[in-house]
C-alpha cells in the first residue's frame, strides 16, 4: 500500500493519495467480504514490500504476511504457489484484492470446485481474472500459466486458457467478475457499496 505504486491506472485519472486510499479501502473490502473463509483456511497476505499498514490488516484478520518475488505479476503468483505448495498446502486460491463482487461464497465455491478438478478461474470482465485455485499434484504440470502473458491486457484470460489447454488439466471456471482498475471502476465500486 504505498502511493504511486498501486492502482496505477487509476491514479492517472484521480491522483496516486486518492488509488491509494481506494486500495486500501477495496484490500479491507475483501477481507470483509471473505472472512467467513477464513474461519477454515489460512489467510496469507503477499505485499510487495514490507508496510505497517500490511502487518495492521494481519493483526486484525489473521495469517502470514510474505514479501513477492518476481519480475511481473505472473512469477511473483508464480513464486506464491510455489511457496504455499513447498509448505504442504494441498489447494492453493489466489484472489485479487481489488475485485469487490467476490465473496466468500464465491472462494467457497472455487474450494469445492478444486476437490474435483485441478484448476479454477474466476474470470473477469476485462479479459483477465480475479481469482485462481490449483490443486498441487498438478502444479508441476500448469505452473508455465503465469508465462509469457501480456499481463494488463483484455488477453490475460485467453492467454491462460490457451496454456492450461496444453497441460490437460481439468479447468474450472466459475461467473464472471469485475474488478476495480480505473475510474469507471471506481464508479462502480461507489455505487455497489450503496446496495450493501
């Protein structure tokens, strides 16, 4: 959570104070949003460097809190996998922080959905995803899903699948997402939290 290094795109149209201020508001909104989940799961928080703010969110929500490796998006999911699967996790989900629609219900749903296949996507409007499980017998085979895609892009999620196609892995997607990343985003968000 630091300013000029979050919501970016965001930013260019309402200042990097005020995408910080959404971020933080969108992390805690999912963390309100699927705390039920963590009653049986652990929570782990990946940061991109060490903040107070990250070790306030796990003071109050539980978990470990893990720095990212890895030069993009990709290898740094990539590298949270691997560390969460080294650890003896037998299912590993990933969720964004920034995608206000996703609930507890919907984690719960890629959990059950990842006892009987080996991947789960939780495809977003934009083309790319807010949220993806893998089962970790199949690691070895679909960890290449976080190379080569042109991350940012409305391909992120074709990309993927065209790569998952290869492994022969049984996929899962459940209902599309959407998520916060610019201004109309914004929008949105404003407007969903006065149906809440």
């Amino acid at each position: 959570p630091v300013a000029g290094a979050v919501k970016t795109r965001l930013a260019a149209d309402i200042g990097a104070q005020k995408a910080l201020d959404v971020h933080v508001a969108l992390v805690e909104h999912t963390l309100g949003q699927t705390k039920s989940v963590a009653h049986h799961c652990d929570l782990s928080f990946w940061i991109s460097e060490p903040h107070p703010q990250a070790e306030i969110w796990t003071d109050a929500w539980g978990g470990t809190l893990s720095c990212q490796k890895g030069a993009d998006l990709g290898a740094r999911m990539a590298a949270a996998f691997d560390a969460l699967f080294s650890g003896g996790y037998a299912r590993v989900v990933l969720i964004g922080s920034d995608c206000p629609a996703l609930s507890a219900a919907y984690v719960e749903e890629a959990l059950v959905a990842l006892r009987k296949c080996q991947v789960v996507l939780g495809p977003a409007e934009d083309g790319g995803y807010g949220l993806v499980g893998i089962e970790r017998a199949v690691w070895p085979e679909v960890s290449g899903i976080f190379s080569g895609i042109t991350w940012s892009t409305p391909r992120v999620l074709a990309e993927t699948r065209e790569i998952l196609d290869n492994t022969g892995a049984a996929v899962t997607e459940l209902t599309e997402i959407w998520d916060v990343d610019d201004l109309a985003g914004l929008i949105r968000f404003e407007e969903y939290l006065e149906t809440l």
